[in-house]
C-alpha cells in the first residue's frame, strides 16, 4: 500500500504566496529606486561635464596661444611645461567637482521627493493609526520613503558634498589663475623676455619659481568626509 505524503493545507500555500508577493514588492522598489538613482546622477554629471566642457575650451584657447610662442629661452620653455603640468593637476579637480555636483543634485533631488511622498503616506498612516493599519504595502512603502528621504538628507552632510565642491572649483580656479599668469609672461606682457637683460631675466626666473612653489603648496586634493554628522536618534513616528 502506497504511503502518500500529506497534503499542504491551502492556509500555508496562501500565506506562502503573501509572503512571496510581499517580499517581490520589496525588491522591485528597491530596485527601481536603485535605477531611478544610477540614472539621475549619470543625467546630472553629463551637465557637469557639459559646464566643464566650457571650462576646457577657454584652456584650449590659451593653450594654442602658447604653442604660437617661438622664443628659444630656456625660461619659455620652463614656462610651458610648468602650463602642461598645471593642466594635468587641473584634470583632478574637475574630476572630483564633477563627481560631487552629480551626487549633490541628485541627492538633494531625491531627499526633496521622498520628504514630500513620506508626509503624504505619513498622513495616510498616522490618520488611522499605525496598528489600524492593515495595508501592508501602504506601510512598507511609507517605511522605505521615510528611510529613503532620511538617508538623501544625511548624505550631502556626511559627504560635505557643498564643501568639496567649492573647495575643488577653488583650486580649479586657482590653477587657471597660474596659467595666466604663465600666459602673461609667456606673451611678454612686462617686457622681460624683449629687454633681454641680466636684471630682467632674474626677474622672470623669480616669477617662475613663485610659480614652482604655488604648485608646490596647492596640490592637495579635497575629499572630505564626515562620519559624525549620521544621527543616532531617529524617530519617524514620533
């Protein structure tokens, strides 16, 4: 005689298939969100780079200002590769600025979003009480808007988004500050290259090791990140 096993009651198939159900919902918005998020930044750096781009035409300018420079002094030649080393310093601060005004926008874009979803659901919730509350999906997705406009508005603060975006545009600008200054000597603005003498040369060698030492004392890069500013003590039902 044949032993067949016992049959599942169909209490626990339907609950296994709420569970399911539940648990799908879960990983599909997260996963959206998760999209939604890669794209925005991808969206919000490609106008960075766009900004950037406006930045780089005016090097360009310059650059093709100094290759027209024909003089055979050493200190010309001193001078260009001083502007070749500035532009490549340059390049890593444009990056970071980049990087940090993809995540700012997108970050303050998204903590704007959820904040207003998270008092409209809170409303929803908190009108018929949280244990009255028999929506689950109602409550899972007021529980990830909450964390999710919790978490952007924290970000910017822990990655001082604001701070390193300032500071690298400030080298940026400080470096393309340098390279004008290596243009006006280069162009011969102050007439030390056309008088060709002992005193005018000392001149220019001074400048260019001025230029040497703000090199020097300006590469360091901006990433700062401050750990201390995520809360400890967040209530969202208070």
């Amino acid at each position: 005689m044949e032993n067949n096993p016992p049959k599942e009651p169909s209490f626990f198939k339907k609950a296994s298939k709420g569970n399911i159900l539940k648990i799908g919902y879960v990983v599909f918005v997260t996963l959206v969100i998760t999209i939604a998020f890669i794209i925005t930044i991808r969206l919000y750096y490609d106008t960075a780079e766009t900004m950037v781009s406006l930045f780089e035409k005016r090097d360009e300018t310059i650059q093709n200002a100094l290759n027209a420079a024909t003089s055979d002094l050493r200190e010309v030649a001193q001078l260009k590769e001083q502007f070749g080393m500035i532009a490549n310093i340059k390049e890593s601060y444009l990056y970071i600025f980049k990087t940090y005004s993809a995540y700012n926008y997108t970050f303050s874009g998204f903590f704007t979003f959820f904040s207003v979803l998270s008092g409209i659901l809170g409303f929803l919730v908190l009108k018929g009480g949280w244990d009255n509350t028999k929506n689950y999906y109602l409550k899972a997705t007021f529980i990830g808007v909450f964390f999710c406009s919790t978490l952007f508005g924290i970000l910017p603060n822990v990655f001082a988004t604001k701070d390193n975006i300032k500071n690298n545009l400030a080298k940026y600008n400080y470096y393309s500050g340098l390279q004008l200054d290596i243009y006006e000597l280069i162009n011969d603005n102050h007439g030390y290259i056309k008088r060709n003498t002992k005193g005018s040369i000392d001149t220019l060698n001074l400048k260019i090791a001025d230029i040497t030492k703000g090199i020097k004392e300006n590469q360091t890069l901006h990433f700062e990140i401050h750990i201390d500013k995520v809360p400890t003590d967040i209530q969202p039902l208070q």
